[in-house]
C-alpha cells in the first residue's frame, strides 16, 4: 500500500533534547562532588530515581528536575544545603528554557515530505514544554496534526490511527526510539522506520530483532519512502 | 439552535481539584512554621513564585511542587535542611496519587446527560495525570472525545470545534471557572453554564458581568438544557 501518512518522533527525530539531560546531568555530577564519595554513581542513584518516579510523573522536564532533587538529597545523605537545591530547579529552568535545535537535515527534509505526504508529529512529555518546543521548532505549519501524549503504546497509536481514520498500511512511523516510535507501531500491523541518535535515555532503551528500516539521517527519508513507500 | 455537544471542565467540575492544593498549602504552611516569622505571609509568597513560574511550568502538580520548593528556599532565606525539601516532594506525590473523588451529583447527571449529548471533556495540566484522574474517574467511556489541553484560551477552543466540526451555535462549556471555561467560549459565539465552587485557585480568578447562566450544581444542568439548550 502506498503511505499517505508521515508520522514523526520529536524529542531527538526533529529536534535535539537527550544531549541536554545529558548536559545538565553532568552539572549535577558537578554541583553534588563535595557532598557525595567517588564510590557512589550519581547516574545509577538518578535512573533508579526517575524508575521509581515515572509512573507518578510520566515523561518530561518537570518531573525529571523533581527526580534531580530527590535524588541529591538521599545521595549526600540529606546534607544538601537549599543553595543547592535552588540550583538544581534553575538547572530545570535553564533546560525548559533552551531553545528547540533541528537535528541536521530537519529544515530541509520535512517541507519536502510535506508536499508529498500528510505528516503527524506524535511526540509524549509535559503538554506545556512539547507544545512551546512545536512553536519553537517552525514546523508546526508543516504538519498536519499534532499529538502529543502521555506514552507511545500501542493503544496511544491505534486510538490516534482510529481518529483520524489512517489504515495502518498507509501509515509510516519514523523515530528514534525502538521502544516508543517502532516496536508498538509494528504490532498494529504499520511500518516504522529507525533513525538512531547518539543520546538515548537508558528508560528507552530497546531493541528491534534487525529487520526495521534503519537509516542513518532524516535525509535519507525522502529516497526511502519513494523506493519503499 | 439546538445543543450538540457539551463540553466538560474536569478539575472542580467533575472532580475535587483546588480543595486538595489547599490542603497541600496547609500542610506547607505548618512545614515552614518554625523556619518563617509570623510577618511573612506564605500564601502571598507561594502565589508569586507560581505567577513568575507559570509562563515555564504551565499548569499541574509537577509545577507546583516545584513551585513550593523555590518558596521554601526563598521564604527560610535559605535555611530549609533537606529533609524537609523531600517532605515537600512527598507533599507533591501524596497530591498526585489522591484518589479521583467526584462532586456531588456528577456520578448520576453524567450519564444522563450522555444519553442526550455528545459529551467531550476540555480539562488542562498535566497530560499524565489528567489522563490518570480520568481513567479514576469512571467517566472516560462515556466521553465522546477527551481533550487535555496545555491553556484554555479561544485558540483552543476554536481548534477543538474546528478539529471536530462542531458548530460554535450548538456547543455548550460547563465549568466553575469564569477565565478557562466561560469567557473563552462566549468569544467564540458559543454558550456557557457557570457551575461555581468553593474553592478556585487565585490565578483563575476573574467574573463574568451576570448574563451568564449559573448554576448551583451539576445537578440543575439537565433541567437548564431542557429549557434553554
């Protein structure tokens, strides 16, 4: 069947985002070094943190600065001082903050998939955060819907392909998450198409079994939906 | 012309919302209590960190209790120990996983009026949590669309009557707050029933000029569309 509908990942598929929790784990690393001891990995205590937080939270910066402070007084032992902690809701502001960045070859791929097919953004995360990263972004004209949901499952996909009356054949999902963007768009029987990023949140790690589309570039989209779309 | 569809605040319209942020800002109050003089009013100092964070955080528990994080520090001139900070986080996860309890009347009016209407909920905040009162609430299968929205502005409102071709002529909001569920909808041409509450958080305030139907319950709206719908 031949795709009539695009749908396209957000957070590090159009623009970037991993690499800045990355950046702003770091200055975590950083501010906690005189509270906590070398044999304590600050990485693993904030996993173990926002694991235990997501199904309360779900996805996004807010809860993600929430899991940050959380975890920064049980690791130094409830020794924080409030300095500290205001420091790390501004490292939260300064991530809410940060200005959308297209990943390479976005701004020059998406208007040419636009003229071609109908495209949906299904991005997941705070309402708010996702809503001004779309306005940021200059693509929201592109797109011809736009969801934003609390978790990429596969009842989130069929209840978006049903409201919009989009057979699956016809539907082609392109992210950079197995977990959110492929494995749940295959199990209702549409295609999805992998482009992996450098960064990925250890909470969305997964794999597919090696036979889904993998490209290495949003730019080479257009080429692959004409041979395969 | 004759209403079509209803449209349904949740937080204080079909469910206690502002009552339990009250509980919360008591429960702060009595933490802060040993840290802050009787010349420093809380509420007050509580309601600016959320009017300067707003425009960031958007609406939601998530933001709130970072919200009364900041205040914390600000308010103890930077004295709060850790250990009340991650009683303040607790105060926040304890508000997130409140049970979903509906107002009064809403259990049996809504399904009568489900009979006669197309029923979709417009409610804002967190997407995670609105969707988890909603699926606490009993209420979603007997919603004809669901709608969780970052701002409750007539943008929105036009963008959910357009999306679902619904005339403005034979729409009616319901809610108890005059900013977010009456005003917007009026500008659009569309009718709205005021159903006021006890309880409305300060940064919803706002009146409308006394033209607008109003109820006392959830109760009176079958009999009012009856007559007026």
């Amino acid at each position: 069947m031949t795709v009539e509908v695009l749908g396209l990942d957000g957070d590090d598929t159009l623009w970037r985002n991993e690499e800045y929790f990355a950046d702003t784990q770091r200055a975590f690393r950083a501010l906690l070094a005189s509270y906590v001891g070398d044999d304590i990995d600050l990485d693993d205590r904030m996993n173990a943190t926002e694991r235990a937080n997501l199904e309360l939270f779900g996805y996004g910066v807010k809860g993600f600065t929430l899991s940050l402070i959380e975890t920064a007084i049980e690791a130094s032992g409830g020794r924080i001082a409030a300095a500290d902690v205001q420091q790390l809701l501004d490292l939260g502001k300064a991530l809410l903050r940060r200005p959308v960045a297209l990943l390479e070859g976005v701004a020059e791929t998406v208007p040419v998939l636009a003229e071609e097919y109908r495209l949906i953004v299904i991005t997941k995360g705070d309402l708010w955060n996702q809503e001004q990263k779309l306005a940021g972004s200059g693509l929201a004209e592109l797109m011809w819907r736009i969801e934003i949901v609390a978790e990429k499952d596969p009842a989130t996909y069929k209840r978006i392909l049903g409201q919009y009356d989009i057979d699956p054949a016809c539907f082609v999902m392109v992210g950079n998450s197995v977990r959110s963007d492929i494995l749940p768009v295959l199990e209702l029987g549409a295609r999805a198409v992998h482009i992996p990023q450098e960064h990925t949140w250890v909470q969305e790690l997964a794999e597919h079994d090696g036979s889904v589309p993998t490209l290495e570039s949003i730019l080479d989209l257009p080429a692959w939906l004409a041979v395969n779309g």
